[in-house]
C-alpha cells in the first residue's frame, strides 16, 4: 500500500545544521565582476575552473546546497565569502547579486510560492523576477531565524525534491534493509548507486559513500553481476537506465514483485524508499534500462 513518510525531528534537525553552509558562494559570470570590484576586499574571488577543481568546495554538500549541476556555462568566477558579507552590501548591490544568483542557476533559492508559511519579515534576502518572488538563503540570516522558523522552511524546501510517497516493504525484503527502508539520511553522501551497493553487499558503511558510475560498475562485476537480454525482472536483480552515451542515471535493486529499494537522488531530503517499477518507469524511462543478474 503507498503511503506518505516523514523524516524524524532528529533528521530534521541535523538537515537545519547543514543545508546552508556556513559559506556563502556567489557565481559570477565575466562581465558581472567589475561591478562588485570595489566590495571584494577581504573574500575570495575564484576562477570557475579552479574552484571546480578544488577539493575544498568539492563536498558533497556544498555541491547538493549550491547544486553545482545547475550553474551556467557563463560563470566565470566564485566569490567565496564568510557567513553576513552580504549584508554589508549597498542594498541595491545586494539585490544586483541575487538576480545574477538566480539567472546562473544558484541553488538555496527558493520561489515563495512553494512556502505555506509567512515569509514576509525576510524581504531584505527577497527578490522578484518576471513577476514570482524568490527567498535567497545565505548563511547569516538562517542563523538568526528561530528554530521553529528555520523547522517549517525546511520541512517544505525538502518535500520541493520529492513527494515522500513510498510503499510499504514486502515481507520477502531482505533483513539489512529494514533499518533503512522508507527512512532519510541525516548527511549528504548517499545515492542510487551506493544504495544500490549495499543492497547487494550488505556492507552497511557504503550506503553513506557516493558512488561513481564506473565505480558502480566494476562492484557489479566483482559481485559477478551480469547484464542479460531478458527484462523479465527477478528478486536480487540490479535495473539501471542509461543515457545515449551509455551513462548511468540510475540504479536500483529488486526486492521481488517489481517492488525496488530505491534512492531517487544524492540529496538527504531524497528517501531509502520502497517504490515499485511503474513508479521507476515514470521518472526513468526516458532512458535506456538494463538488467544485471547475479550468475549462479
């Protein structure tokens, strides 16, 4: 039967801790810098490249937070600046930089039409474009927000990236699901495919590892996974859907009756649910599904 989950108010608590990071990054493309030059002083203004190389912003939650995957080809520099900088703008430089935010993909923007709850004592960190208005969150002022305040925002800033709807798990699941089954992570890290790896190894620390598709691949074959031709989908199978250059987008392993334990993105606000095919189909089947099976 589907039902809807929720996370726990500890997991809640340890996602208010760190979805805004306590630094604040801006992207900048080339012909947006020169007008911030004089409130540069005392930050760090990074080259796209290097900062993307860098492995002090290549954690995995300040890639999930500023969602990295979403930034324009336009972006030339970082600015990398400590949490209430913003606020020592000038405020009509500070409104300049959250529209650039927003037109260069910056994640920890969010419409106020998806909040039920009133935002309207944050309208300094409040913008509007073509007619919607956005909340930008920076380190600074979500810290000086109530708890109760920073419980209801999130609460719905995480449901924007799924609906939480999942299905009971079937009694054949197998045991060292069960602790994770239709529950959330509490950090940033686990994905489809480490969820996937530890459905086959039972190795309870790489659920928590985000894994690379190659990565994926050679654990498959040291598990002795095959692909087969037939997609008639058994218990203990691996589905993955892959794009036209033959990259994964997606895994996922077969509790049997096309029931899946299944983690739908990297993000913590993304559940360990149980889910069935029809719903797998409905998110994935745009692209190309594979079977793997373990050889006898």
């Amino acid at each position: 039967m589907k039902r809807k989950i929720q996370p726990t108010p500890n997991t809640i608590k340890e996602w208010i801790q760190t979805y805004v990071p306590h630094k604040d990054l801006f992207f900048l493309p080339e012909t947006k810098l020169a007008s911030f030059k004089e409130y540069v002083n005392n930050i760090l203004v990074i080259p796209h490249e290097e900062f993307m190389s860098h492995s002090s912003y290549k954690q995995v939650q300040l890639a999930n937070s500023y969602e990295y995957w979403n930034i324009s080809k336009e972006v030339n520099y970082v600015l990398v600046t400590p949490s209430g900088w913003i606020n020592h703008l000038p405020a009509e430089k500070k409104i300049d930089l959250y529209h650039i935010q927003k037109e260069v993909g910056r994640g920890l923007i969010h419409p106020i039409s998806d909040f039920s709850v009133d935002t309207s004592f944050l309208s300094e960190d409040i913008i509007e474009v073509k007619g919607e208005e956005y909340l930008v969150l920076h380190h600074a002022m979500w810290a000086e927000l109530s708890y109760p305040s920073k419980e209801e925002l999130m609460k719905e800033i995480a449901q924007q990236w799924e609906e939480w709807i999942c299905y009971d798990y079937p009694i054949n699941t197998p045991s060292h699901f069960i602790q994770f089954a239709n529950t959330f992570p509490s950090r940033a890290g686990s994905n489809c495919l480490s969820t996937t790896l530890f459905a086959i190894t039972q190795q309870e620390w790489i659920i928590h590892e985000w894994v690379h598709p190659q990565t994926f691949l050679q654990s498959l074959e040291h598990e002795h996974y095959h692909v087969i031709t037939s997609q008639d989908i058994e218990a203990g199978d691996v589905v993955t859907w892959e794009n036209s250059d033959g990259i994964i987008q997606h895994a996922t392993y077969c509790i049997g009756d096309h029931f899946f334990f299944n983690k739908r993105g990297q993000t913590f606000f993304n559940a360990w649910s149980i889910v069935h095919l029809d719903d797998l189909k409905e998110d994935w089947g745009r692209f190309r599904m594979k079977v793997f099976r373990k050889a006898v």
